[in-house]
C-alpha cells in the first residue's frame, strides 16, 4: 500500500512538472521568459516625406522585431504630401505612396496595426494653410482611412527647425503642417495627432532640412516614447 502511495505523489510531481512547462515563461525551449514573449510587436505603415522615412528606419533599428517595413520597401513609392495628387487622382495618389508596403504586409502576413502620416508641405510661405491645402489634406486622411478602414492614423506635424530654414519646406512649412494635424484630429475619428519632434538645429542636419543619422534616431526614440505612452 505504500508502494502504491508513492507511485501516485511520482506521478502526480511529473504530471506537474509538465505543466509548468508548457506555461509561458516557465520553461522549455520554445517560450522564453517575459511577460512579452507572446506578444507581436507593432507593425505600421509610413507615409511622408525622406525624414518622415529615415525616422521609420531608425526606429526599425532601435526595436526588434520591426515596427516599419523596411527602409527599402518604405521608399518604394510616391512622398505623400499635401499638395496636388499625381495623376490626378488621390486614390492612386494614395496608392501610389504606399503600394509596395501593402504588398510587403501580405507577402509576410503581417497585420498592420496602424498608419503614421507625417503631413509635409514643400515651398510654403504663409504659416497658415490656404482652404486648398486644408482639403487635399482632408482628403488623403479619408483616403488613408478608406484604404485600411478601422486603423488608426498617427499624424505628425513636419519637424521644426531652429534659427534657420529649410529650402524645401519653406519658412512657413512647419507651423502650417501643425495647423493641419491640429485640424485633422479634431475632424476625424481614429486619429491621434502626436506632438512634433523636437526641432532642428542647422548642425544637426547635412543640407538644412534631411537629419543626420544621429538625429534620426533622436526622432525615432521619441516617436517610439510617444507611442508606448498612448
């Protein structure tokens, strides 16, 4: 009878042991430790202009697994900007920036959380927008939603500059575009407008207007700050 007894507690003790390892973080050579381990990381779409794009490529750089298609893939395609559509047509416009980051997503079967949209606006004077620019913005927001219905759009405003100006952004490109983000939020739902990043330095740039590398992944690790404390 104690013989008996004591193949039940054996077995019973190995009964638990093969239950700890299958618990997540507990073991065995396909979970490691964390509460995370399960977790997928986020995985955004881009559209903008080539800072908008460097600082998806930093934060790629700064988290694993990666946030952003990669660097490659997110430049394969049109800037997106609020200016007239190419072509026309903003669906294509839209399409046309964003195409070849759609086709990685499917290709990799990976779900896309969100969209960032950093609104850029070239050769821009005024600090205000015209109601021209406020509806090509409108525009491509509803067709940024259109396109992938129930994600959210992160907007950006374009990153400042400090004590000098950008040539391609023009003195009033900035100020304009955190008009518009201010605008876009309040108008649409699913949005969330982050602040700018902070502003650029002339130093801190290799033309006045593109970041350096170090900068990049300055912006990146605020962009990344901003959305983990969403």
């Amino acid at each position: 009878m104690k013989h008996h007894t004591l193949n039940i507690n054996g077995w019973l003790g190995a009964l638990a042991s093969l239950l700890l390892l299958m618990l997540p973080g507990c073991g065995g050579d396909g979970n490691p430790a964390g509460p995370d381990a399960s977790e997928e990381s986020p995985f955004f779409l881009v559209a903008g202009y080539s800072n908008t794009r460097g600082v998806a490529d930093a934060v790629n750089r700064l988290m694993e697994p990666d946030w952003f298609p990669p660097s490659d893939v997110a430049r394969d395609g049109f800037k997106l900007m609020v200016e007239e559509p190419q072509g026309g047509s903003m669906t294509a416009y839209v399409d046309g920036a964003l195409a070849a980051q759609r086709q990685y997503e499917e290709s990799r079967n990976r779900r896309v959380d969100a969209v960032w949209w950093q609104v850029g606006i070239r050769g821009q004077e005024a600090s205000t927008p015209s109601e021209r620019q406020r509806e090509l913005a409108h525009d491509i927001l509803a067709e940024l939603q259109r396109q992938w219905p129930g994600k959210t759009v992160y907007l950006s405003p374009m990153t400042p500059y400090d004590g000098h100006v950008c040539d391609i952004s023009g003195p009033g490109g900035p100020a304009t575009s955190a008009v518009l983000v201010g605008e876009l939020a309040a108008d649409f739902d699913n949005v969330v407008a982050l602040p700018p990043f902070s502003a650029l330095k002339r130093s801190q740039t290799i033309d006045g207007c593109h970041e350096t590398n170090t900068y990049y992944r300055v912006h990146a690790q605020e962009f990344i700050d901003f959305i983990n404390g969403q």
